[in-house]
C-alpha cells in the first residue's frame, strides 16, 4: 500500500485509526456513517481488523495489529478496542488485562459503553438516558430504524446529532478499564480523536 507510506515528495502521511470491535455489524456501520459525514478518508483509514466477543480476543487481535506493515505507531497511526461492559460475558479481572495493555503505549485506546453501545446511540437524540438498563431494542428502534444494521444513509445520524452525542457524553463521567460499571461511554473521546471531528 505505497500510496500511505510516507515520503518526503508525497502528501502528509494517512493516517491508520485501526477499530477493534465487539459487536460485528452495529458499530463498524455507525462508524462507516460518520467517516462519511465528516469526510474522513483524505485525513485518516478507517481500519476494522476485526471484532470479537470476548476481551483476550480483542487483545489479540490488537497484538497482530502492531505486527502489520501498515501500522506505523511514529506516524500516529492508533488502535481502538470499542467494547460493551457487558456483565454476562466481561469480568473485572479481564477489564485489568485490557487496562494493562491501554497503558502499554499513546497509541492504544480503550472506548467502553455501560452498559452497552446502544447508549451512544441514545446521546444522539436526547439527554443522559439514565434507564439505559432497561431501554429496550425497541426503544432504540423508535429512535434509529434499523439500528443492529445500520444503512450508510441513515438520515438520522447527522453531524449534528454526532455532535451533541460527543457533548452530552462529555458532561458525564467516562466509563475505563478501572471504572467500568460508570454510566456512559467513550465513543465520544474516540471521535473526538479524528481528525476534523470537535477539534
């Protein structure tokens, strides 16, 4: 992939933003929407290596990252592992694991959603849903036709509406690798990261 390599004759380096999901359509769909509602791709990649229920999945999958020739960590490139706190499946132990290797390097990232991604998706249309436990798919539904496969064109996630997501969950408390029963979610530290988005 030369075109992404940097030279000194060529334009500034694309940068690689490499997502690491839970989920295996819902998130990748909403992220492919706001790459096109901001316009991202003449600044950054988009890149989903892969996604995976389970943590030790998503750590390994994030360790074969760094061994691609297309992450470059001097040039800025990142790796994100979006997750829910998910407390059927994901334990307290296993958010120290993810904690330990986020403090590994700048360029790894953590964006946990509690209780789960559909509280972002929330955020776009009203304030700190605070029964998010209880909010059915239905609820979702109502608000986001569709939402578990999202169509690139979904009218209803606007730059706007991203952009009052990004404020609202930045009013709360964030949920982390140490904290992860806290409300709320860090998708929005995550977009806040891209180029051209709330800078």
């Amino acid at each position: 992939m030369k075109r992404f390599q940097r030279t000194p004759k060529n334009l500034p380096y694309r940068r690689n933003v490499f997502i690491l999901t839970e989920g295996e359509e819902t998130e990748e769909a909403y992220l492919r929407i706001v790459e096109r509602r901001f316009n991202l791709k003449e600044a950054v990649q988009l890149v989903f290596p892969c996604h995976e229920s389970a943590i030790q999945a998503l750590l390994d999958g994030a360790n074969k990252v760094v061994k691609r020739k297309d992450y470059h960590a001097r040039y800025g490139d990142e790796i994100w592992i979006v997750l829910d706190r998910d407390e059927k499946d994901h334990f307290i132990p296993q958010f120290k694991k993810l904690g330990k290797w986020e403090k590994e390097s700048t360029n790894f990232h953590v964006a946990l959603s509690t209780p789960r991604f559909e509280y972002w998706l929330l955020l776009h249309f009203m304030e700190h849903p605070t029964k998010a436990n209880a909010l059915s798919d239905s609820f979702v539904e109502k608000l986001l036709p569709r939402f578990k496969h999202l169509p690139i064109g979904t009218p209803t996630i606007t730059r706007e509406n991203i952009l009052k997501a990004i404020e609202r969950a930045s009013r709360r408390e964030i949920p982390t690798c140490s904290t992860p029963d806290v409300l709320g979610t860090g998708m929005g530290v995550l977009l806040k990261s891209l180029p051209g988005i709330a800078q």
